[in-house]
C-alpha cells in the first residue's frame, strides 16, 4: 500500500536521481495536515506462505520461506499439506455453494447503505478548482485532476474479537460483486498478536476494485531484459446492461453497447486528457528506461468491464538495468498522472 502522501517522498528521490541535493520534505504543506493519523504513509507485507497461480499453465504453488531449522521447516511443511487438503476440499463442493459463501446478495447489503460524505466540502472544493484554473492560466500546468476522497464510519468489532478481520472483508466481497474489476485486491493489515499496537498500519484494511493497472515491471524471457508497462486510464462511460432478465449478448445490448462505446471513442475532451496522460508517462518512464524504446503500443483504445467502458493507452519501455530498478521506476512515477494531471516540476 503506497498512500497519496508518498509523493513527499518520492518528488525528493526523484530530484536526486536527476542530480539534485538538499531536497527536503516540507513538513508544513497544507495537504499533510489532512493527513489521515489513521493511515500509514506506506505498508508492505512480508509473504513467508503464499498461494500463486500461473496463469499461463493454470499451475498453482505453494511457496514458503522459513530459516534453518528442522522445527520451522516441519511447520512450513505442514502448513502446506493443510493448505493442500483444504484446496482439494473446495473442489469438490458444489458450484452452488462456492457460490453463495464467495458473495454476498447486493440487495441484502444496501439494507444498511452506508453514507459517504466528501474529504472536503463543496465550498472548499470550489475553491480549489478555481486555484486549480489560475495555477493553469498561469503556466504552472496545462491539466490538474482536482479529486474528493469520500468517507464513511461503520462499526466493526472490537479489535480482540477474533472476527475483526471478516468485517472488511465482507465488505470487500459486496465491492468485487457490484463492481468486479481486473485489479480487485484484499489485503488486512491487522496483526491479531499485537492489539496494543500504535502503528497505524495495524488496523488498516484495503479493498480495491481497480480496473487500472499503475505499474509492471516484467521481464522479456525473449530477450532478458525487463518491460516497464503502465495502462492510464482517462475517458468512463457507464456501460449498459440491460433490463431484467435480459441477456448480455442480445442484439439489442450490443448495439446499445456499440454506440456508447463510440460516443466515448468520438469524446474531444477525453482524448485530450487521455492524451496529456500519455505524454506524462512517457516522460516519466524516460526517467529509468533505455533511451528511445519507451513507445506507445496501444493509443486511446476502450476496454469494456462489467460496469463501465473506458478509454485505455498502454505506455511500455525497456527497464534501464544499468542505472535503475523496480523501486526507482516507482519513484519516477509516483503519484500516478491519471490521478493528479500534469503538473510541472518546480
């Protein structure tokens, strides 16, 4: 988890990756006193166990690091046998109750609708769009994305019920099934043998329903070297279902489907957003990749999910091995520009 206000952070490191010193974190910036003390600026899990697919074999494995030890290994190894049994189990239970145990019923969950209310209030926000419209006219930068976070409180239980960690993830099964996306993602921080823990990171739950991918770092198995690879997002569309009882691939859907798709297509003002993203990321990505293989494979194209169309690039280069990796591509890139437009470095 990489929270809004790393890119304190990351504007430092990238100063000094471009020859700079002296860079320093203002600490009084208007927008870290909204900082959230409830969230970490940053959270890392270390996977000792975990279960990995491979999509290309349809392979699952079973990965465990443990130090030397015949105790610590025999718990690793027992760990997986179990693991093994209760996979195998799934299996073999009916479809019907994979079903109805892996989602809860969107009409059953709106009963107790929770209300988001914004970050900041409209007065605020108007104010910022209209600093946002000077700072433009000003040639501080020629787009800016002005965003609103939306809160809520719900009650959960109490940290040392043994349940807390089910709350967020019955939450988390209500967004993947209004709103299934290719990055959906459950991670709980919460660490059950600390309760008396300060560390903001402890209680933090993250469910995520994104359709965008931010960052890949892959490597070429043709060519050894590793593909930096980012897909911004700028153009949404809502997509039509259908009414009750009506199939997605009736012809009536399609056609629908297909004039929606083209309205976004046709859209000047997304393409032009779309557009500004794309040459941001290509700049950013020319920061730690081999120079000249940054391109552009896929331009403006739209992608269809289960909700929305949307208008989708794709940016790729080659990973300069030489002078950077994984993290510095992060560093070069973060916050991404689909969320914050393009401002200029000062």
């Amino acid at each position: 988890f990489l929270g809004y206000e790393l890119r304190h952070i990351t504007q430092c490191s990238l100063f000094e990756l471009e020859g700079g010193h002296g860079c320093t974190i203002n600490d009084s910036d208007a927008s870290r006193e909204r900082t959230n003390p409830n969230v970490p600026t940053a959270a890392f899990f270390f996977a000792d166990r975990s279960l990995l697919f491979d999509h290309h074999t349809g392979d699952w494995y079973l990965v465990g690091v443990a130090n030397k030890g015949e105790e610590v290994i025999d718990d690793m190894l027992g760990w997986m046998k179990g693991t093994q049994a209760q996979i195998e189990a799934i299996g073999k239970l009916p479809s019907s109750t994979i079903s109805s145990s892996s989602a809860l019923n969107s009409k059953n969950a709106n009963k107790n609708a929770v209300e988001f209310v914004p970050n900041r209030p409209k007065d605020q926000y108007q104010m910022d769009i209209a600093r946002s419209h000077e700072e433009i006219r000003n040639g501080e930068s020629y787009e800016l994305c002005v965003t609103n976070q939306l809160e809520a409180e719900i009650t959960l239980p109490k940290r040392s019920d043994k349940k807390l960690h089910e709350s967020p993830f019955d939450l988390y099964k209500i967004l993947r099934t209004n709103n299934p996306a290719p990055f959906s993602a459950f991670m709980n921080f919460y660490n059950k043998d600390d309760d008396d823990s300060s560390d903001a990171s402890a209680s933090l739950s993250i469910c995520c329903s994104s359709p965008e991918r931010f960052l890949s770092v892959k490597q070429d198995p043709q060519h050894e070297n590793f593909v930096v690879e980012s897909k911004p997002i700028k153009g949404t569309i809502a997509r039509y279902i259908g009414d009750e009882g009506e199939s997605e691939s009736s012809d009536m859907v399609k056609t629908i489907n297909d004039r929606i798709m083209q309205e976004l297509r046709d859209s000047t003002k997304d393409q032009a957003e779309n557009l500004m993203i794309v040459d941001l990321l290509r700049n950013d990505l020319g920061r730690v990749c081999e120079v000249g293989s940054v391109h552009v494979p896929y331009l403006m194209n739209i992608e269809s999910y289960a909700t929305v169309h949307q208008m989708v690039s794709t940016v790729r280069g080659n990973l300069d091995g030489n002078t950077s990796n994984a993290i510095d591509v992060i560093e070069a890139c973060f916050p991404g520009g689909s969320m914050t437009g393009a401002p200029k470095q000062r």
